[in-house]
C-alpha cells in the first residue's frame, strides 16, 4: 500500500479509480486537463500535479483513464519523458488501438498494459468490478497487487489488444441479453403486462441459458454438433411464432427476423438437424 499511484483523467472513472487507490492507502499523484476536477480527491489527501510530466515523476506506475485513444496521445505523445515508467491504459477501445499505443509506448522506453473496464464507477475498489489486463506478463506481475485495490483484476495474456477484445466481446454479451429481455418486455406490454412482472421470469430464463454456456462451448471447440436437446429445425419452427407474435402485436420485430434469417440460412446450409451452436458458422462469416 505504499506504492505511489499517479492517475492521469479524473473523469467519472478516473475519480472512482484514484479514490480507490486513497482508500487502499496508496500515495495517489493525480493530473487532468481540467484541474478544478482535482478539487475533491485533493481533499481527501492525492497530490495534485501541474504538469503531465510532473505526474509522471511521481512514482513508476501511471494509470490512464481518458475518454479515447485520441485524448491519449494527446496528453502522452507531447515530448514528455516515458522511460521507464509503467503505463497502465485503462482507456476503452480497439484491439488494433491498443497493439498500436503498446507499440509507440515501447519505442519511447515505457512498459505498458493495455487494459478494460467492466464496470460502472460506484463499483470500483469492489469485487463486483471486474478490469481486464493484457501485456507483457512480468509488467502486469510487477503490479497486480496494486492494481488489486480497483476491484477484481484478471491477466489475459501477452497480446495487449486482449483486453479491448474480451471486452467487446462482453459487451456483445450485455447488449444482446438487454436487447433479448426489451423484446420480450415490448411484447408482453403490448398485452398490458408490465415489465416490472416480466423480470423475474426474463432473468430465470438468463440464468438458464446461461448453463449451457459450457457445454455448447465444448460442441464449438469440437466442431460436432449433435442434436442432444433440440435440433435447429424445431427451434425454427418455434421462431416463426416468434416473429409472427411480434408483427400481430405491431412492435418493431427486426430482432426477431435476424434471429430467424440466421438459423434459416444455416438450415439452408444442410444444419436442420444439428444443435443451435453449429450457428456459430453463421456468426464467422464477414
Ligand atoms: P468522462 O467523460 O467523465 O471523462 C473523460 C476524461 O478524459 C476527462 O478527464 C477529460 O478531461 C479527459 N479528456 C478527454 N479528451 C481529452 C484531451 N484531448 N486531452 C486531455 N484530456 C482529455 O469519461 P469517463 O471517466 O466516464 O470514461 C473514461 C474512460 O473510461 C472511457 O474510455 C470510458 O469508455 C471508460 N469507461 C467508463 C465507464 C463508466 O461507466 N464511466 C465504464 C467502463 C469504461 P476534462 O475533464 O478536462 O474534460
């Protein structure tokens, strides 16, 4: 808990980050475009710096939590000296933007993480925030116990753009579950049930799938998809009451329509009677 901290962004997240590192007792060194946002953790005892530079100078590990790549480079890319510090980008965005800051990093002498957020401000310093790490693995050793204090930190591997991708692909997740459950609400209120009655029911129904989540997986890593609890062509007969309840009901039903095409496509490529997941050759082609 001694190890000083500097935070460059005190945004929403960059705030919540460098509180949580107050809270663990670290030396917390802070710098952000608008100084007044300093304001707050100043008073509750971080290190206010004048310059980018300056900030840097205050201990080997920087966290950058900006609003994109661009904002990145504009406060890093600036002649400031990056030798030998360790930058931990906590900035969402691409995979290709993160090998491509890793890389300009690296030429300036600065070791770098690339990292992804998986949560919302008021959870960091808490298990429930889960924040993706990727690169150079001795880099992300050297402080997995400090960075512990944001909440629940995972190592994905030494490609920098790990991290953006895993949380593309979670964000991926949350958006189509949230679209799922909007769907089915926009469905039963149509019907005059509220959605207050359907969430209980919509998050058993997340849980459920949720299970086969393994075994679906192995069938994708196997590439064999035997029919064991349905085949596609009796969930395709189901969707067709899917969309047409949708379109009686005079609700957009574009959801409803795509998650047919698909499975129709697939049936049309010969899969009718293999199990959902063999969708996964739909979801692969550009
Ligand atoms: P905010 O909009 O609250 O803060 C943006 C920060 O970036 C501010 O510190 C702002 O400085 C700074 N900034 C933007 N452009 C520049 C620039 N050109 N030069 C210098 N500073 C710049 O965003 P958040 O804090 O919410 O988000 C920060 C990052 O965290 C984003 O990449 C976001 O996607 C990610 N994230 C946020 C989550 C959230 O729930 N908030 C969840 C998960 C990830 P100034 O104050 O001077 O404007």
């Amino acid at each position: 808990t001694d190890t000083p901290v500097t935070i460059l962004g005190l945004g929403l997240m960059g705030q919540a980050l460098a509180g949580a590192f107050l809270k663990a007792g670290h030396p917390v060194t802070v710098w952000n475009r608008t100084a007044s946002k300093a304001d707050r953790l100043v008073a509750e005892g971080a290190q206010p710096a004048p310059t980018v530079g300056d900030a840097l100078k205050a201990g080997a590990l920087t966290i950058v939590c900006l609003t994109d790549y661009q904002a990145v480079h504009d406060v890093l890319d600036t002649g400031v000296n990056l030798d030998g510090t360790t930058l931990v980008n906590l900035t969402s965005g691409d995979s290709a933007q993160a090998r491509d800051t890793a890389r300009w990093a690296w030429q300036r002498g600065a070791r770098y993480l690339d990292g992804a957020i998986m949560a919302i401000p008021s959870a960091i310093g808490t298990a429930e925030a889960v924040i993706l790490h990727s690169g150079p693995k001795p880099d992300f050793d050297a402080h997995a116990a400090t960075l512990g204090a944001l909440g629940t930190v995972t190592y994905l591997g030494e490609d920098p753009g790990l991290a953006s991708l895993y949380d593309v692909a979670g964000l991926t997740m949350m958006w189509s579950v949230l679209n799922a459950w909007l769907q089915g609400t926009a469905l039963l209120r149509a019907a005059g049930i509220d959605a207050a009655t359907f969430a209980p029911f919509a998050a058993q129904i997340a849980t459920g799938v949720a299970g086969w989540l393994p075994g679906y997986a192995e069938q994708i890593d196997n590439g064999s998809f035997p029919a064991e609890v349905s085949a596609l062509e009796t969930d395709v007969r189901a969707m067709k009451h899917m969309v047409q309840e949708n379109e009686t009901a005079g609700i957009n039903a574009e959801l409803p329509k795509l998650i047919k095409a698909m499975a129709d496509r697939a049936i049309a490529a010969g899969h009718g009677k293999e199990q959902y997941p063999v969708l996964i050759e739909e979801f692969t082609k550009p």
